[in-house]
C-alpha cells in the first residue's frame, strides 16, 4: 500500500512476471475488483489504485478534467509502482481511461480489456447520467447511491442481495467523493470521443460486455470491437453493467483467457 507524490493511493499484490493494472468506474474504488483479485494474483503481479478524488486518493481533481486526465493517473500510478508496462483492465470509466493510455502511450500497454465501454458519446448513457446528476443535485448523495443499484445490477441479482447492497450502501454515502467531484467525474465521460482514433490503437483488446446492460448499450461494444483493429467482442448474456459482480466466475475465465492466464483448474 503506497500513494503516488501526487497523492494517489494504489496498492501492489501478487509477484507474478507480468503485470495487469486495474481501474474502477465511476466509484474509482479499487475495492470494486475484489472478486478478481484471486483468480488474478495467481499468476499475475496486480496493480489497483483509487481514481483521483475518490475513496482513498486526493480528494480534487486536476482541471481541467479528462478521461485523458485519468489516463495520466494511470501512467503516474504505474510509474510510482515500477512499472514499465502493464496489462489494463479497465471497466467503463477505467476502460476509457486505458484507450486514452493506449492512444496517448502504446508502449506502456501491454493487452486491454474494456469492460461495458464505449468510444463517443450516446444518448442513452447521457440519459442515465442526467437522472443520476438530478438525483445527486436535488436529493444528495443517499438518494444517488440509493438508486445506483438500478443502473449497475439487473433487478433479480438486486432483489437476491438486498442485504449486501444495504452494508455496501452505507459503506458509499460514507465515503462519497464530494459533490463537485462526482459531477466532472461525469461530465468527463459524457465528453468522451475518440471514435475516430481507434484504428490507431494496436494492442489486443478484449471488448466485454453484458448485454443486459441498462446503462451502456450493448452496441456501444460492438462499435468499438468493429472499429478497433486488434479487439475480440465478448458478450456475457446476463450480468448488468456490473457483471464482474453479479458474475464474477464467468467473468474471471474469459478475463483469464484473454490474458493468457487461465487458471480455472486447481
């Protein structure tokens, strides 16, 4: 457990030869990707941090905002945790931020998985995220994080885990980045565009998507698998934007797959 000089708190675990990194959503927790940290770490040196302004990074943003901002923090974590290049596994906000880092320096890029992302804005996800800045507005913090079950998990896995989701509610509002921080958070990623650049970006990348997610299209996915020159299209049937949660084991193993660690025996 460390932080970067520039006050972003990462963490380094497993010893494996090759490194993959992991970035968070919107959240920015790296405690997101608790239900791959051991499947990953046994074969892999595993690389997690907070995004700038949340959980246990600096609690500001620099300005002006960017996903390309994230990705700087991600080659700042990596350069902090000695680490030349690294494999990126990205979900959605963290996702863009590794396009960003493969457009911006290939050479720190090894593979990348870009888990329910996209590559231009869509008006679907700008609807989403307009009822989500409402809520956060007019009603505060509780009332978002009350409702975010509804964008992230599909209602059966909400209505099976009620008591987790209200431990891991609790846990959120306590811990939730300052208004001003979650709103260029957003307006970041709504400004997102580099759908004219994919072709640009060389390295394997796995697009994973669920296609059951409310908040981001299915055929957000599928654009970037069509447009990136080296990218593989997975599309788990059931899961919710957050199916590295709700589906952890079929997550892990096509995750594994793609990064030439699959440990699924012993």
């Amino acid at each position: 457990m460390a932080t970067t000089g520039d006050g972003l708190y990462y963490e380094v675990v497993g010893d494996g030869a090759e490194t993959v990194l992991l970035s968070a959503g919107l959240g920015g927790s790296a405690a997101f990707w608790a239900p791959q940290l051991e499947a990953l770490t046994r074969r892999f040196r595993v690389v997690l941090y907070d995004h700038r302004g949340t959980a246990r990074s600096v609690r500001k943003l620099t300005k002006p905002h960017s996903v390309e901002a994230m990705a700087a923090d991600i080659r700042l974590v990596m350069d902090a945790s000695k680490t030349k290049v690294a494999h990126i596994v990205g979900h959605a906000a963290g996702g863009l931020a590794g396009l960003a880092l493969a457009l911006k320096s290939p050479k720190r890029v090894g593979k990348l998985v870009v888990v329910n992302g996209w590559s231009r804005p869509d008006p679907h996800i700008a609807r989403c995220f307009e009822a989500r800045v409402a809520l956060l507005k007019k009603s505060g913090k509780r009332a978002y994080v009350r409702a975010q079950p509804l964008f992230l998990y599909p209602a059966t896995w909400i209505s099976e885990n009620t008591e987790r989701i209200d431990a891991e509610e609790e846990h959120m509002v306590k811990g939730f980045p300052a208004t001003d921080v979650m709103l260029a958070r957003i307006e970041a990623l709504l400004a997102f565009n580099i759908d004219a650049k994919l072709p640009k970006i060389a390295a394997p990348v796995l697009v994973s998507a669920s296609a059951d997610d409310m908040l981001v299209p299915v055929s957000c996915s599928k654009r970037l698998a069509e447009r990136l020159p080296n990218a593989t299209l997975d599309i788990t049937p059931w899961g919710g934007h957050g199916m590295s949660v709700t589906e952890p084991e079929v997550f892990n193993s096509t995750l594994l797959d793609f990064l030439g660690g699959d440990m699924r025996k012993g």
